[in-house]
C-alpha cells in the first residue's frame, strides 16, 4: 500500500497553490556532465504530464556561461513536437535582449528575467552594479510585454549573501519593487544559499505588503542548504503566498554562488500540502517516478527525501 500523509486541514491557510517547477533549467544548469537534449525533453513531458501547471524549459543564457543549457533553442524544438502549442507557454529565463531575441524568434510566450538584491551578486552573476541591472533589463522587458508576452522577475540573495552577509529587508523591497515597476507581473524571492529562516520569511512579504506589492504578486524560492525550505513554505503559507518555485527531485543550485545547495524538492513540498489540505494538482506517484528516473541519468540518488522514502 502506498504510504500517504493523513490530512489536516488548518484555518488560515490557502485553498489551493501554484507550483512553478524549475527542475529542468535551475535544477540542471549546475550539473558538470551535459545531459542529452533528448533526455531534457523527457523530464519536461513528464513533469507536464505529471499536473505540474507551471514548467520553465531553460534558459537562452550564453553557453560560455552555462554550458547545460547551451541546446535552448533545440529542447524547444523537441518539446514543439512533444507537446504542440502548449511548449509556447513553458518559461524561459532571458537574460537580456539578445536572450529575449531567441525566445520572441522561437514563438515563446511566457519568459523570466533575474535580478539580483545586493551589488556583489548583480556584478558576479550580470557584470552590472545593482542599479545598471535595471538600465539592462528595462528594454528587455518592456519588448516583451509590447509583444505580449507574460514577464516574471526573478530576484536572487533576498536572505542572505555569500559575500555580503544578512541582506537588510529594506534593500530586498526597494530592488523588488524596482524590478516590478518595468513591468513584470509577478516577483520570485530567491533564497539562494538557503539562509532563511521562518519569521524572516513573515517579515519580508509584510515589508512587501506595506510597500504595495501583495502575497497574490510574489512567489517563494526557497533552498534547502540549511534544512529550511519547508518551514519556510509553511511561514509564506501563513503569509499568503500562492505560488512556490520547487525543482524535482531536489536538483539544482546556482553556478554563480557555490554555498547555493539544492532547491526545494517539488514531491517534498507536495507531500506537506497534501498533509495540509492545500490543493495543487499535482500527481505524487507520477513525480517521484520522475524523479527517480531522472536521477537514474545522473548517477546519483534524488536528494528529495519523498524520493528516498518511496525507494
């Protein structure tokens, strides 16, 4: 009999959530060995074919600096064949105008861009100061909206920072914020390295909430470097926050910021919301299958602890 947790429903919290799953571009772009092309676009059908509402497929990054993602335009051809019209709605990450060139040329409707909220991360990650990053992306994305498509903004170090430390909450509204004001129509918190903790998550969406910008517009990004992840979903929930980025399996990190260890794995974070009553969609058995799959073509086990439970 498969195991399942017993479900408590608690007041307060929402009904149903959207799940953003980043396992085939943040899970991925870290990995050392280059996983065929072919494979990428298993993990995408399957993960689609899974409930997951949201996929993002890669990202048209220069290939010097990311070297995994380098066959973007030929997964997307792939995934045409796979899914038909519905791989137009997979995000893509942009990293600027050349990058948001690519996806308008490959019939993309939906891309991401990503900030970052301290100076050190924006120069190590985008070669700009903390202000020239939204010089860069202003044009990015006001093409995109004038060509209609869907814009999400990205803002990574909103906890903490490798070089730089705590980050003051502050700092993270004021570059949010000024992310949002280009016109992206919702914001991704990143916590990058994993360093933060429940009540920091509570105070930011509330300094997000007095600055004008609700739980209905932002979006969780959470590492598991210190064991946090899931505690802190459950702080947004609290929170109000509908929308959680998780990658299957438990893949990914950031190849810029070393101590940036795995993200949130999708199936864990399933587990709880069925233990909680929260709706999302998702087929558990389907992902976790997934997953192992996946990591059967890494070579290693999933770091998800749902995954190594039901192994």
């Amino acid at each position: 009999m498969t195991t399942l947790p017993m479900t408590v429903r608690e007041d307060g919290l929402p009904a149903r959530v959207t799940i953003y799953e980043v396992g085939p571009r943040d899970g991925l772009q870290n990995e050392a060995a280059l996983v065929p092309t072919e494979v990428k676009a298993e993990f995408v059908t399957r993960l689609v074919a899974a409930g997951l509402p949201t996929v993002e497929a890669t990202s048209f990054v220069h290939p010097r600096w990311v070297p995994q993602l380098a066959d973007a335009g030929d997964l997307l051809g792939l995934l045409g064949d796979r899914l038909g019209e519905a791989a137009r709605d997979l995000p893509v990450l942009v990293p600027n105008d050349r990058g948001l060139d690519r996806a308008l040329e490959l019939g993309c409707r939906h891309v991401a861009i990503f900030g970052s909220a301290t100076e050190t991360f924006a120069r190590k990650n985008l070669n700009r100061s903390l202000d020239e990053q939204f010089a860069m992306f202003e044009p990015t994305v006001r093409r995109a909206r004038d060509a209609g498509l869907e814009v999400r903004a990205y803002l990574s170090m909103c906890f903490g920072d490798p070089w730089e430390g705590v980050v003051p909450v502050e700092q993270v509204v004021a570059a949010g914020t000024r992310l949002m004001d280009l016109g992206a129509s919702q914001l991704s918190l990143g916590d990058t390295i994993g360093v933060g903790t429940a009540g920091h998550v509570g105070a930011l969406v509330a300094a997000f909430g007095a600055a004008g910008l609700g739980p209905d517009r932002l979006a969780m990004h959470f590492h598991d470097t210190y064991g946090q992840a899931l505690a802190n979903t459950y702080a947004a929930l609290r929170a109000g926050i509908t929308t959680y980025d998780a990658s299957a399996g438990g893949l990914g990190g950031c190849p810029y910021a070393e101590s940036a260890t795995g993200n949130l794995a999708t199936e864990d974070l399933v587990w709880m919301l069925d233990g909680l009553g929260v709706e999302h969609g998702v087929d558990l058995d389907a992902l976790v299958d997934t997953s192992r799959w996946m990591a059967g073509h890494l070579g290693r086990p999933s770091p998800s602890a749902v995954v190594r439970a039901r192994s």
